[in-house]
C-alpha cells in the first residue's frame, strides 16, 4: 500500500458513505457536529488573526513587499482554519463521534462481505469502552503534540520546516485514528496496531491528506470510516486469498 492507495481508499469510502442512505445519515450527523464546532472554533482563532500575524510578521513599510505580508495573512488564515477543523475532529470524538465511527465501520462491514476477523465474545459495552479508550493514546496526544509543535516553529528558525511537517504528522494520526478503528474493536494490543501503522506509514499519510484541505476536510472526516474499513477488508480478503471487491 503505498500514497496513492491511501487516497484512493479515503475515496471509496467517501463514495460508498454518499450512495448508501444509513451511512450517509450517519456522516452527515458527523459533519453537523464537526462544522458546528468548527465554525465557533474558527470564529474565535480568527478573531486574534492580527494578533498572532503580528507576533509573526510585522506590517512591512516597503510597498515592494507588502504583498507578501498579505499573502502571509492569508496563508496563515487557512492554516488557523485548518488547526480549528482538527481541534473540532477531536472535541467530537471525546464527545459521541466513536460511537458513530464503529457504527459506520459495522454497516460497512455488512455492505461488503463481513466482518474482517472473529471478534472476541464480550460485551459490546466492553468492546466501546475500549475504543474510547484508545483515543487517548492514538489521536488526541499525538495530534495535540502536533498543533503545538506547529505553534511553536512559528517562533523559531525552523518554524518553515515545522509548520510543513506538523500537518503532515496530524493527518498520519488522523487516518490512523479511522483504520486502527476494526483492530482496536477486536482489542488487539496498542503496541502491534501501532507497528502496524508504522509499517505502513506512505499509505497512512495518503489516507490523510485530505484531511488537509479546508472545508472539504469536514466531509473527508466524516466519511474517513468507511474507507477504513474497505481497507481492512480488502487487506484481510488478500491474506485469506478471496478475491477482493471491485473499486469504486
């Protein structure tokens, strides 16, 4: 698996999520809750968007290279929109999103030819608590990390080559946080989902780069389950050697 099928599959699943009504309404509810904190989230970051350019980048006085102050603002604009969609991703996951997310995966399942392995007899209250559980160490730290890794290059030398890689960090995490979605219900261990996600990191950082794009990032996010799970099923169909479902 390699970038582009990252890509491909977050896709599939966005596709799939569109044609099927259950998954839709699910997505959709998803989308709501995202956008409405992201809309609050963004109307306060971008309320102190002078601020934080100033602090960067005084106005310049030369009217030679003024224009690049205002190209700054409004690259920095987007990223401040960016950093609000993740930070609203994760406050809805914290609230219900994981509930909804494993409902999108179980009906994925069943859309497409079953369950990806045997999953153990408990219960299924068991099997959410652990999910929930997860998100501590496989999203919310590592993304958190990243946004103030970001924050902080914007004060120092490297701040260019931070604030590049900190996105690109954050939408590994992301995409990890939907894939690791079927193996975490199963309740394997922490330790060998995470091999499993640095193994196979070009497909992870496809996964997630549109999660990177603003406004459409919302939709991405929302639908990001499905693709998981095709990936999932498609991977375990090679192991076992059906032959896997049709793209698209």
């Amino acid at each position: 698996m390699n970038l582009f099928s990252g890509i491909l599959y977050n896709l599939r699943g966005l596709w799939l999520g569109l044609r099927t009504p259950r998954l839709l309404m699910l997505g959709l509810l998803r989308f709501a809750v995202v956008a409405l904190l992201t809309v609050g989230l963004s109307g306060v970051i971008l309320a102190k968007h002078a601020e934080i350019l100033a602090l960067l980048w005084q106005r310049p006085e030369s009217a030679w290279i003024v224009w690049a102050w205002y190209l700054a603002s409004w690259l920095l604009s987007l990223l401040l929109m960016g950093i609000s969609a993740v930070i609203a991703y994760l406050l809805s996951q914290i609230l219900f999103a994981v509930l909804v997310m494993d409902l999108m995966s179980r009906i994925t399942e069943r859309l497409v030819g079953g369950p990806v392995a045997a999953s153990p007899r408990v219960p299924v209250m068991t099997q959410m608590g652990f999910l929930i559980r997860q998100e501590v160490p496989r999203n919310i730290i590592p993304v958190l990390l990243t946004l103030l890794l970001m924050v902080l290059g914007w004060f120092t030398p490297l701040g260019p080559v931070v604030t590049t890689i900190g996105p690109l960090v954050a939408a590994i995490f992301l995409a990890w946080d939907n894939t690791d979605l079927v193996p975490a219900r199963n309740l394997q261990p922490f330790r060998l989902r995470f091999k499993s996600l640095v193994r196979s990191l070009p497909f992870h950082l496809g996964f997630g780069l549109p999660f990177l794009i603003p406004v459409l990032n919302l939709i991405f996010l929302s639908f990001a389950p499905v693709g998981a799970t095709l990936y999932h099923l498609d991977r375990e169909k090679r192991v076992t050697g059906s032959p896997p479902e049709a793209s698209m």
